[in-house]
C-alpha cells in the first residue's frame, strides 16, 4: 500500500531523474558541437581499432632472429605477386632467349607515355633523339659514354634486349627495374623503335607514306620557332650592369666554390681565388709550351669560357667545364667579383 506521501516523493525522485537525463543528454550534444580538445576522443567501444602492433624494422625477441618483418614462407608467393609470365617480366621466352616483339599492345597511349618516361629516366644520357648526346654526355662529366641507338646492332637487338637493358642494366648501365614499372619498361622500349624509326628513314620511305614531307617541314620548323619564342620570352629580364654583387650570387649559384675558395687555402681542386687577379704563374699554352701568365681580366675572362686554353701548373686539365653559356654580363660580373678579392 502506498500513501499519498509515499506517491508524491517517487514522483519528485522520477522528476530528478528525468533531469539528470536531460541535463546529461544536454552536455553530449553541447560536448559535440565544433569545441576543439587536444584530449583523446573518448572512445567508449574499443571495436578493436586500437591494437599492439610492430613498427617496420621494430626489433621483436619473439623470433629467433629477432626481426619482426617476417620472410615469406620458403616457397610460398604472395597474392598478385606471381610472375609466371616471363616474357612479359623478363623479355625472354621459355628457353632464356629474349624474345623478339613487345608483348603488349602497342598503341599511341603506350607510346606516349614511352616517350614521356624515356623522357624522364633516359634521355639525360641517351639523348632526345638516342644520339647517346643527353646532356650529362656533353658536359664532360667522366661518365661512360651512352651509345646512340642509331647503330644496325641496337636496331636488329630484339624487343627483350633493349627491355632488359632497363630491366637488368647493362654492363656499366644501371638497373632501372626499381624506378619504372613493367608497363612503363615495355613503353619505353616502343618508343626506342620509333626514335630508332624516326632517324633511319629515307625520303623515298616518307613518300610511300601519304603524307606531305614540306608539310611535315614547314610545321616542325613553325613549332621550333614558336618554342624559340616563348623561350625568349620567358627569359628573366637581365640586369644589363655587371657587377660585384652580380658575380658574387653567380659564384654561388653555379657553385664555383666546390673546386675554388676565397681565403687563399692551398691544395683545392681548382685554384684559389685570393690575390688571383695580377699575379703570375707558370702555365702551359694549348700546344703544350711553358708559358709564363700574367692573370689579367682577359685571362681570367677566358679561363671562365674556356679553361682548356691556358693551364695553370699544378692542377689537372679538364676538371673545369667551360662557362661559355653565360652571358656577357654574367662573365664580365664574375671577372669583377674575382678581381675584387685581390683589393687589399
Ligand atoms: C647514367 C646514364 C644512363 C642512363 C640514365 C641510361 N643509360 Fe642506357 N646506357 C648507358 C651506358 C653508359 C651504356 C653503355 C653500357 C656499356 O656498354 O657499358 C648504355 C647502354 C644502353 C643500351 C644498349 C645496350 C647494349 O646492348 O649495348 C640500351 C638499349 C640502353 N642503354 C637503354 C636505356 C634506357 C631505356 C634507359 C632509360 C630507362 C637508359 N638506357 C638510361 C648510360 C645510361
Ligand atoms: C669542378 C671544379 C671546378 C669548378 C666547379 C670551377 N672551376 Fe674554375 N678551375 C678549376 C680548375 C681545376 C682550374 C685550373 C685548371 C686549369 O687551368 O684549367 C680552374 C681554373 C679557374 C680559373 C683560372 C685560375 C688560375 O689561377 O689560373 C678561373 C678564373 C676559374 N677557374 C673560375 C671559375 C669560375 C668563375 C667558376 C664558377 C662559375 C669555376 N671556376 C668553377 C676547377 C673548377
């Protein structure tokens, strides 16, 4: 039996109750409304979202070996990871011969993206064309010379040499199996056919094509000028003033320092620069003859564009690559800033 008293407290205690509800449910919602915490959000059902895990090369005494990158199980192959196919992967057929023709499609996609890749990886030494003239080639930079694909040998090599070139490299050409994804090997080796294509092809060839030869001229020599053009225009407007200022930034732009120094230290690659301008060395003339030099502006100018001319004893020929691209301005600053170390 509940009296009347009895009845009216329940209610108060359901009241309260229903308040702490609403109150509790009134701070969840506030709680989430755009407030920004560095604390960790609470996370009440753990859902197994956060688990112990090893980092890569984490040391795990569990194993033996104590690594906790595992091997894969001896003669087992991931998923995706088969390679049955080795023609496609390797560029041989079942007996280890490589094989003769690309074994994808050879589409304008494929090859474009060829020319694009070669682009990137290739043509620093290969060249634009394959000439073997990129410019890594032409800047006498001690590298073995990268062979034009021009020759009758590279011409006749099957399709799955010129693969493993990039695939396995070449005797002192490295390996670019990790650079560039088999599809992208296969384009490049395409694209190779149409460089080797584009440059050994008479005009009787062209003509049997129905296409226009003067044509074809007349619009390679309007893109040549037009790129022309726009790389004038792009060109940075050059301060006309030579300068100190000028050849300083330039020193360290073509970082000239890394054979030269400034505090007069003997024994750098190339020699320093302190109280250069008006000395005298002994040196050798192009011919071979000792000479005597007096190291004015006009040898300093042209030990800049062309450093083989006249050698100064005691360094060694060829190290220094000629400035000879360098504008006027530019060498004459450099000249300035060189002769500048040697005020007292
Ligand atoms: C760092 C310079 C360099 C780069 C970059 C380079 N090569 Fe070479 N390549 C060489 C040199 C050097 C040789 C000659 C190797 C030798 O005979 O010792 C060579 C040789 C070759 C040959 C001739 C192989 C033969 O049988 O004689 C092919 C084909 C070739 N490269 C393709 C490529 C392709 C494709 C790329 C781009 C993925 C590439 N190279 C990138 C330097 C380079
Ligand atoms: C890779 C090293 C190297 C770099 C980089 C280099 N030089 Fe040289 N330079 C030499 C060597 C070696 C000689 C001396 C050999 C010779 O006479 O050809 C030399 C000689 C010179 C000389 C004549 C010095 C003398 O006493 O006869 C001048 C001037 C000169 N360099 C200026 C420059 C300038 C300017 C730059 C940067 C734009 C530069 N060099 C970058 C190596 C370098």
């Amino acid at each position: 039996m509940t009296n009347k008293n009895e009845i009216t407290s329940l209610m108060t205690a359901k009241n309260i109750l229903k308040m702490a509800c609403l109150s509790g449910a009134a701070l969840v919602f506030a709680s989430c409304r755009g407030q920004i915490s560095e604390k960790p959000p609470v996370h009440p059902n753990m859902n197994m979202d956060q688990q112990p895990r090893m980092e890569a090369q984490e040391v795990n005494k569990f194993f033996e070996d104590k690594r906790s990158m595992r091997q894969p199980v001896e003669g087992t192959i991931a998923r995706g990871l088969l390679k049955s196919d080795v023609a496609y992967y390797e560029g041989t057929d079942a007996n280890g011969e490589w094989i003769a023709d690309i074994p994808v499609e050879v589409t304008k996609e494929l090859l474009y993206r060829g020319q694009e890749r070669y682009d990137v990886y290739c043509s620093v030494c290969h060249g634009g064309t394959g000439a073997g003239d990129g410019i890594i080639m032409t800047g006498n930079y001690g590298y073995v010379p990268a062979p034009t694909y021009h020759q009758d040998r590279l011409r006749e090599a099957p399709d799955g040499e010129i693969y493993s070139a990039i695939y396995n490299g070449v005797r002192t050409m490295p390996s670019y199996a990790t650079q560039i994804k088999v599809e992208d090997r296969w384009a490049i080796v395409a694209y190779i056919r149409a460089l080797q294509a584009s440059q050994n092809v008479s005009e009787d060839e062209i003509n049997d094509y129905d296409v226009d030869v003067n044509e074809l001229q007349n619009e390679y020599k309007a893109e040549q000028e037009r790129l022309a053009a726009l790389a004038e225009a792009r060109k940075p407007e050059k301060e006309t003033e030579a300068s100190v200022q000028m050849g300083e930034q330039l020193v360290g732009q073509y970082a000239c320092g890394t054979c030269h120094n400034e505090d007069g230290a003997e024994g750098g690659i190339g020699p320093t620069w302190k109280g250069l301008f008006g000395s005298t060395a002994q040196g050798i003339d192009a011919e071979g003859n000792t000479i005597s030099i007096t190291k004015d502006e006009t040898y300093i100018r042209e030990s800049i564009v062309a450093p083989g001319a006249k050698k100064t004893q005691g360094y060694e020929q060829g190290v220094m690559a000629p400035y000879d691209y360098l504008s006027d301005t530019e060498i004459e600053s450099l000249v300035l800033y060189i002769k500048s170390l040697s005020d007292n």
